[in-house]
C-alpha cells in the first residue's frame, strides 16, 4: 500500500510539474505576442560588443597610408620554364610578367616601406595610392635577410603612418591588417597578436632575422608589404607572410616587428645598404631534449654553441656553452628574439649581455662589429661588389692561416646564386689575391675590383691545400 501510494503522489507531482512548465511557456508565449507580460523582467538580446575594440579611425588612418604596388620584371630563362612554361606559352609573347603587393607610406615625402620579395628584380615599379593616383617608383634600398625594401615616389604632403613600438606588443592584443589583397583595393581586417617572435624559416640564409609577430587577422596574397596597426593606428608591423597549404590564408599570417622595419629603412635611407652589427657566435635553442643532453638545469636563454674567431664575442670573452639570458636587460629566451633584439644595432654600436657560465650569472659589454668581422660601417659599393660575387665572405682565423701557413686570405664561408658559384667555385675556397692584389679582407676584395670590366683571375687555395684559380667576367 505504501509503494503504491509513493507511485501515486510521484505520479501527481509529475504531472503538476509538467503542467506548470506548459503554462509558464503559455505566458512567455503570451508575453511575446502581446497578450500578456512574463512576471520577471526581459531583455531583449543584443550582439553588438559592449565596451569592445573601436578599429574605425585606426582604419581610416591607416587605408590612406597603405598603397597597392605593381611590378613587372622579365621572366629569367629556365630549363623548367622551357619545359613546362615556355611550352604553352613561349616567351610570353614578350610581354613583361606582372605581379601585385603592398606597401606602407612612412613619409609625407614619398617614402614607401614594402617587402624585398614584393619588388625584388622589378623592372618597373608602379604604385596607386588609395585616391588612385598612379606614380613610378625607385628603389632606394633592400634587404633580403629582413625581406624589407624602401622604395620613393615623387610626391608630397601624403598620408603616411607613424611607427610604433613593436617591443610593446602584447599577445592577445587586437591588431588591423592593412592591403591589397587578390588585387583589391585597401581592405581592412580584424585579429588578435597570437604569439611573438616566430621563425617559420622561409627567408632561406642562415644570417636572417626572422622574429615575427604572428596574428589571426586575415592576410592573403597581395597583402604583402602591407601595414599591420595597432588601436591607436600606429604601424607595428610589415605583413610578409601566411602559413597555409592552399596558398590562401588558412588561420595564422606574420608581420615584420617594427621596430626592426623602423631600423633597416634608416639605414636604406642614410646608408643606401644596411648597417647590421653581428656578435660573431652561433646561438642554438634551448629545448628540454637539447638540456638533458647537455647537462643544463635550466632552459631559460640562448646556448652559445660555437664562437667565431676575430668576432664582437670573442673580444667580449664570450665562450661555447656560455647561456645568454639578456640584452641590455631585455630577456631573450630564443634565438628568435636574440637575434631581433641585436639586429637593431649597428657595427661599432654597444651592447650589454647577462649570460650564464657553470651556473653563475656574468655581465659584458660586447662592441658589435660587421658581417666582415670588422668595426667599422659597411660602404654600399663593397655591398655592391659581394652582392656580385654571391658569397658570404668571412677572415680566415689564426688556426686557418697556421694550418695552411697562409698570412692573408678571404674565405668563401658560404655561396648563393652569383659569379663564384658560376665558374665552379665551392665553399671554403680562400682568395688569396685578385689579378695578382693580394687580399687580405672585404675591403681589398672591394677596392680590387672598383672600376674592372671584362675577365679578372682569382687566385686561391682550399683547405686540402689545393690551389685553384678562376676568371670571373665583369660586365661592361
């Protein structure tokens, strides 16, 4: 009898309870259609932000600052092009290939930072601002290890952006990317800072900065060179690139921090080349993998791995498996943000390192010097002349002349696309003089072939102590 009288009065409370949701839908229901009013108070939804991020004028200052560039170049002659290209169609009819990117005006005068891959071997550089006035442009200067580029129109009293702090960036801050992309005129889009200090290794020289700021605002092809502003509307960034296996953006894209844009375009300005200071050591990352095997406590900073001879942190006294922690007492937990931070200097400028040695924590100033291992400015002419030759060229060290009993040479540390490689020379080929000067570093290379056209013989050794000689040909 108790079970069933315990069923029953269930029973009656189930059924209460669901008459009493079937009325209070029945009043909501009534409520909403205007026949009566729900005994508690409603508020209507709304989706607009409250209090959120206001990008309107940093879009409007920013749309008329950023600028759509075209280039059109000569399609170099490849065997892959004659094949494949060429085969449908052949010398393109002998019309000059076109390609579109970005740019950002940082001047009322006309000057236009962009990337070096936007304008790189351009024959022709236009530039439409977002008024759509079209003007030729000029390259002033570039720099493939930063891909940065300056270029110039001739115009003034122009719209342009003022530089920020990048090293105030933080992650999670809103950003705007600013472009051109797929063609289009400026268009503004939306994300956060996702992280900072990114290598995606897509510049290709062991003697590249690659630090980027990475964000989720959308960036596709043609915003290259394009601005990436904060709030305010301040430049922080030079968008260069998206990580994406479909070749449009997929999530992620990354710009170059401003504060090292700010510093390679004075010196493309000043210098017409760029003035970077070089510690002359091989800095590794820390991972946990990487301390286990070493023997190191603790992961935080940057492992010395090896240290140039006659370079800035040889002078310093720094030694291989020092642990660098700060520059100028900024922290650097990667290489990333070591060779950012460093990058900003110039040969001959100082700077102060906190590192750690068997567990103890030093301090040293270190005297920067040039990718020459020299202290002085590098001349744009003997930028110039290497760029020719397509080599990084670094002094020999003491052991190097004593192995091979030499007392001067240049060695060929490492070859791109230029003269030296052409003709068959490898790495580590040491010139020991230039139509019969002998060279004892960068600048005698430099002042030796000033002025020469035509054939011109080098003279060298390789390391097995195998003497080989070259001609290279200067053209007229």
């Amino acid at each position: 009898m108790k079970r069933y009288l315990i069923i029953i009065a269930a029973a009656f409370f189930g059924g209460f309870l669901a008459l009493g949701t079937y009325r209070l839908m029945e009043n909501n229901k009534m409520g909403r259609s205007g026949f009566s009013s729900t005994p508690f108070p409603v508020r209507q939804a709304s989706y607009a932000p409250v209090n959120g991020p206001d990008f309107v004028e940093a879009a409007s200052r920013s749309v008329h600052a950023v600028v759509h560039i075209k280039t059109e170049y000569q399609q170099k002659t490849s065997l892959y092009d004659f094949f494949f290209r060429g085969f449908f169609d052949y010398n393109n009819g002998g019309r000059p290939y076109v390609a579109t990117g970005s740019g950002v005006v940082i001047s009322d005068d006309g000057y236009i930072v962009t990337n070096n891959h936007v304008v790189q071997d351009a024959d022709y550089i236009e530039v439409t601002l977002n008024d759509k006035r079209s003007y030729e442009a000029k390259i002033i200067g570039n720099d493939p290890t930063t891909d940065i580029a300056l270029i110039k129109i001739s115009e003034t009293s122009l719209p342009f952006l003022v530089f920020g702090n990048s090293d105030q960036v933080k992650v999670g801050e809103w950003v705007l990317a600013v472009g051109n992309p797929f063609n289009l005129t400026s268009t503004v889009t939306a994300g956060i800072v996702s992280a900072k200090a990114r290598n995606i290794n897509i510049l290709g020289d062991n003697t590249s900065i690659e630090s980027f700021i990475q964000t989720d605002a959308a960036v596709n092809p043609g915003n290259s060179g394009g601005a990436l502003v904060n709030t305010s509307g301040d430049l922080i960034g030079i968008n260069a690139a998206i990580a994406s296996n479909t070749g449009s953006y997929t999530g992620y894209s990354f710009a170059i921090p401003s504060n090292l844009v700010k510093k390679v375009v004075e010196d493309l300005k000043e210098y017409g080349t760029t003035q970077r200071g070089y510690m002359g050591l091989t800095p590794v990352d820390i991972t946990s993998e990487f301390a286990r095997q070493n023997g190191i406590s603790d992961i935080h900073g940057v492992y010395v791995y090896d240290v140039n001879e006659n370079s800035a942190a040889r002078e310093a006294g720094i030694k291989k498996g020092d642990i660098i922690t700060k520059v100028n007492s900024i922290n650097v937990n990667s290489v990333s943000e070591l060779l950012e931070i460093v990058g900003q200097y110039r040969p001959g400028d100082r700077v102060n390192l906190t590192f750690s040695r068997n567990s103890s924590e030093k301090n040293v100033d270190m005297v920067l010097r040039n990718k020459n291992g020299l202290l002085g400015l590098v001349k744009k002419e003997e930028m110039d002349v290497i760029s020719l030759l397509g080599a990084d060229l670094t002094p020999l060290s003491k052991d190097e002349k004593r192995w091979l009993r030499l007392e001067n040479g240049v060695k060929v540390s490492k070859l791109k696309d230029g003269l030296l490689s052409q003709q068959g020379i490898r790495e580590n080929y040491i010139i020991l003089a230039i139509d019969k000067t002998p060279i004892k570093d960068t600048e005698d290379i430099q002042k030796a072939l000033t002025g020469k056209r035509g054939g011109v013989l080098i003279e060298g050794i390789y390391p097995n102590r195998m003497r080989a000689y070259y001609m290279i040909v200067l053209k007229e």
